[in-house]
C-alpha cells in the first residue's frame, strides 16, 4: 500500500520482500531488466496501475501481485530496450549522487508512448495539467483529488472548478473531515476551512457527514454539493 508505485532493480542482493513490499522475477526469456524498470516506472504505466489497483485510505493504492500482473508489458525491439535501458543507466548513477533526473525520466516517457502507439490527445490525458484544462461541464465529481493537491492550491482549485462549470453546473463528491497525523498527501480538512474556499463562488446546499463512506473512511468524510 502506497502513495505512488516505485519499483526498482536489486543487483546486489540487498533487498527483501516482506509485509507490503513484493518482488517481481523475469521467466520469459527477450526482455532487459532495465527496459522493464524503464516502463514499469514511466507516467504510463503509473495511469495504468492506478486505474487497476483499488484505492484506499486518502489517495493510497493497494499495489498487490493480482494487479501488478495485469499489467501490459510489451516485448520491443531489442533497439528501443537498449535505449530505455541506456537511460535508465543515467538516471540510476545520477540518482546516485542526489541529482535532478527529470529530463532523462521524460524522455523514457516518450519512448514508452512511443513503443504504445498513443496519440496526442491520449498522452495530454496522462500529462495535463488540470489548471490548465479547459472545457464546460454540468457536472462535476470530486473524489480524491482534492485532498492530493499541496494545501496551497485549495483556493485555486474552487476558482478552477467554477470556471469549469457551466451555468447551473454542480460540484458533487466527497472530502476528508479530519486532519491526518503525517504529512500528505492526503491532506485533511474541516466544513469551516472548505466553506472558506467554496463561498465566494457557489452556493453550498449540501456539507454534511458523509453517510455511505466506504469502512476504511467511516466518520472521516463530508458530502458536498
């Protein structure tokens, strides 16, 4: 269970897995480990796992082998594996001396939405930005993103959702009432600091203990409308 997927490579024996950590061992033969380190932790593969693998406290994930071993991995050519292994290698080292990888890691990015055929359109889904998208709804549900945005961008967040309701729209979902003891994300919250953000632009009918959370959220969420 986990925030985000990491995976990793183990080379030197260093690694054990145990409670909620699991191991993964190549038995088919034309795949380089690195090539599938590469891919397992690209920004496709991490949309992917996250609509296979079941939420659950905040906005954690329950990263388990049934899911893990849905997902699609694809045998390239053995060019495009070495490519994706060749960065690996760097982005490894440099990590390595605490360094900043963030170009190297989006260029595995593209390798790998290359290597799946995706299309513009499709890789704006894994990558936008959701300041910066524009469209008119009249209806949208808020589930777990809320509580995943760094504190600071609450007020922008209820500004952003306004302005992407259409007239009459609603903002439907679900928000955590309770501050969490670590760190988020998921970051918590109360009714007075949401009615706060939400005042100026909507009018609130509805933030009330939420009545059907699910068992792990009992008595931790509000409804709003």
């Amino acid at each position: 269970v986990g925030m985000l997927p990491n995976f990793m490579i183990d080379t030197d024996n260093h690694i054990f897995g145990g409670g909620t950590s699991h191991s993964i061992r190549l038995t088919e033969k034309g795949y380089l480990y690195k090539y599938i380190l590469g891919v397992l932790n690209s920004k496709l593969m991490q949309w992917i796992i996250y609509d296979l693998c079941p939420v659950k406290m905040g906005n954690a994930r329950k990263y388990g082998l049934d899911y893990i071993k849905k997902l699609p991995i694809k045998k390239a050519e053995i060019k495009i594996q070495n490519e994706v292994a060749e960065l690996v290698d760097k982005v490894i080292s440099i990590k390595k001396d605490g360094l900043e990888t963030t170009d190297l890691e989006n260029q595995i990015d593209q390798l790998v939405y290359q290597l799946y055929e995706l299309t513009d359109e499709e890789i704006k889904i894994i990558e936008g930005d959701f300041f910066e998208h524009d469209g008119q709804y009249d209806l949208i549900l808020e589930q777990t993103f809320f509580c995943a945005l760094d504190q600071s961008l609450r007020e922008k967040y209820a500004e952003k959702m306004y302005r992407l309701l259409k007239p009459g729209g609603k903002l439907a979902g679900v928000l955590f009432n309770c501050v969490f003891e670590k760190d988020g994300p998921p970051f918590g919250g109360s009714d007075k600091e949401y009615f706060e953000y939400f005042k100026t632009n909507f009018e609130i009918k509805v933030m009330n203990q939420c009545f059907n959370s699910i068992a792990p959220r009992n008595g931790n969420e509000l409804f709003i409308l």
